[in-house]
C-alpha cells in the first residue's frame, strides 16, 4: 500500500499529513478530521483500512497538535473554528485534492459540519461522527450522564471543579470512570487512542482553550457553539455515526438528522464515543458502504 507523509506551509506554520493509497486512483479520497479539539490522528489511525478499497485516505495532525506545529504560547483566542476550516482549505489546496468526501469525529464532525455549510465545490459526502450539533445539548447529555455515575464519582468530579483542582490525580481517576463508560468501553485503551491522550496531556493548549479540562466540563470557547439553525445549508449526502452509550447521545445528534436533507444515520449497538475502535470492522464497512454510493 502507497504510503506518503509531508507537511504543508499554513501561514507561518506546518500541518502534517498522511496519504495512504492513491489520490489519482479515480475514487473519491476521503479526509479524516479528528476531535479534540486538541487530539491527534492517531485515535483515528483505524480509518486507513478503508484505503484496502483503493480509496485514497488522509490522515492530518490539526495545527497545535501531533506532529503539526505547536503553539503552547498562543492565546485563547487565537484558537478558533475559522483557523481549523483555513487548515483544511489549505491542506486540501496542498494535496491537490479536486473532489473528496470529508469524515470528521467528534470536533472533528463538529468542523467537517461548518465546512458542509459553506457549500465548497469540491465536497461530495460528508460523514459526521459522535459529534453533537450544539454544545449546549452536549453539555445537557453529559450532565444526565454523570447523573448515572457512582455518587462518589459524581461527588468527586464536582468537588474538584468547584475547587478548581482538575488538574488532581483525584480529578482524572474519577473522570477515568465516566471515560470507560462513554469515550472508550475498551479497556485499557488500544495503544493508538491512549498515544492521543498522552498527547493531550503533554500539551493540552487547544482542548483547554475550545473545550476544557475534560470532556463533560465544558468550559473553553466552543461552550456557546451550535450549528443547528444553518443545517439546511449542507447539500451533499451526509452519513451519521454514533455509538449506543456515545457522549454524543441520540438527543445530540439528532439536530443533523432532522435539519440536513439527504442524511442516513447508524447507531453502533456495542460502541460509545468510538466505533471506528470499539466495533472496527463493522464501522469501516458502514463506512465504505455509504461511500461506495458516492464513488
């Protein structure tokens, strides 16, 4: 299998890339956006084996994050949703990318989402996810979650924020239990996603900035973000992925559902927040089915 990694000048920076297969094969490559934000490609690394269809697949690091440039002294603000869309625009100018269908994971959805709104020429299939359409109906789904969760796990997390201690050993075994439950239900982690949250935690500067401490205490700059009024604005066929016992609930994604026209939605009954993971070979051939339709 053809594999090529580079970087590609974003202003003053560098974005890494990854192509595994051929981008001149005929077939509609697909970009794979990861969530975050602040994560890296490597929890989503399993989305290569779609390139066995001879579909190209590229894999990128967003800036901040991996192997792209770091930028642990940037400011809050300098973090935003139009700085990761001017990335991907970039790269896709880059790679010399003409037509390609877009998978974005949680906040990677999140983009691949404002990416479809704007209508870009060359975007033919969308596929969105375990991502929310508003963070206020996230952060609504994380509460009812918590509330399942032991009482002294839910007594800990809540101590530690009202103290501002998220940063405890404390802290992070309590939220390691909400995590089993509806991030990863395999446990340990596979190798690749636990290489994301070491990642995260050797420089957390963009999910501190958008999101927060963790994923339910949602306190960084996407808090207010929703995209559920401009929905009717995505054009292109769009799949939607979520795992039973998904962060992202049904009551999240289903905004996409309702507001995008040509729209099919699977539910992965063993899964939460990662399916591509959690039941791999069944997520890659939804994947590769849906695909398949748009050539």
């Amino acid at each position: 299998m053809q594999v090529r990694e580079g970087y590609a000048d974003f202003r003053e920076h560098r974005t890494w890339f990854r192509v595994t297969g051929d981008l001149n094969s005929g077939r509609l490559p697909l970009i794979i956006a990861h969530g975050g934000p602040g994560c890296t490609h490597d929890y989503v690394d399993s989305f290569k084996d779609l390139a066995a269809t001879r579909r190209a697949v590229v894999h990128y690091d967003q800036l901040g994050n991996g192997r792209s440039t770091h930028l642990p002294e940037a400011p809050s603000d300098f973090w935003t949703v139009e700085l990761f869309l001017a990335e991907l625009n970039n790269l896709i100018a880059h790679l010399g990318i003409r037509d390609y269908a877009l998978l974005g994971q949680s906040w990677g959805g999140m983009l691949g989402a404002e990416h479809a709104v704007r209508q870009p020429v060359g975007l033919k299939a969308l596929i969105i996810a375990n991502s929310p359409a508003s963070m206020a109906l996230w952060c609504q789904a994380a509460k009812e979650l918590r509330q399942a969760l032991p009482a002294e796990v839910q007594a800990t997390l809540q101590r530690h924020e009202d103290a501002g201690t998220t940063d405890s050993a404390e802290y992070r075994a309590a939220s390691d239990v909400f995590y089993a439950r509806h991030v990863c239900r395999i446990q340990p982690m596979p190798a690749e996603v636990a290489r994301t949250f070491a990642a995260i935690d050797a420089d957390p500067t963009v999910y501190h900035a958008m999101n927060g401490p963790t994923e339910f205490h949602v306190i960084g700059s996407l808090r207010t973000w929703s995209i559920i009024e401009r929905l009717a604005s995505i054009q292109v066929p769009t799949l939607l992925i979520s795992g039973r016992f998904d962060e992202a609930t049904p009551a999240t994604v289903q905004p996409f559902a309702d507001g995008i026209a040509n729209v099919q939605w699977q539910i992965f009954e063993q899964s939460s927040h990662m399916p591509h993971v959690e039941e791999r070979e069944a997520c890659m051939a939804c994947v590769a089915g849906f695909l398949e339709q748009q050539r």
